[in-house]
C-alpha cells in the first residue's frame, strides 16, 4: 500500500511539473488520469502492477 501511494504522489508531482514547467495543459493532465483510472479496471491492470512492483524492486537493491 505504501508503495502505490508514494507512486501516486511521484506520478502527481511528475504531472504538476509537467503543468507548470513544460506547457502541459490541465485537460491533457485530466485525460492522463482517466486514462489510468479506467485502465487499472482491464484485464492489463495486474500486468501493469506486476512491472510496477518489480521496479521498484530493483530500485530498491541500488545502492550509493
């Protein structure tokens, strides 16, 4: 769980940035986020957390 929220948050602020820095408009913002949110509800949505987790699963074992 804390996973997916720190996600979100990194995904928020990348948006934000991207809003504020880069000339994305909010609507593009607002149609990005639909799109997440009807795509988490398909088939692909398990895949999708699968490659998410083991991502951050590789970050992880990074080390400085």
């Amino acid at each position: 769980m804390i996973l997916s929220i720190s996600g979100v948050v990194l995904l928020g602020v990348i948006v934000f940035l991207f809003t504020r820095k880069d000339g994305l408009k909010i609507s593009h913002a607002v149609v990005c986020a639909l799109f997440g949110f009807y795509l988490a509800g398909t088939a692909v949505a398990p895949s999708i957390k699968a490659g998410g987790a083991s991502l951050a699963s590789l970050l992880d074992n990074i080390r400085f």
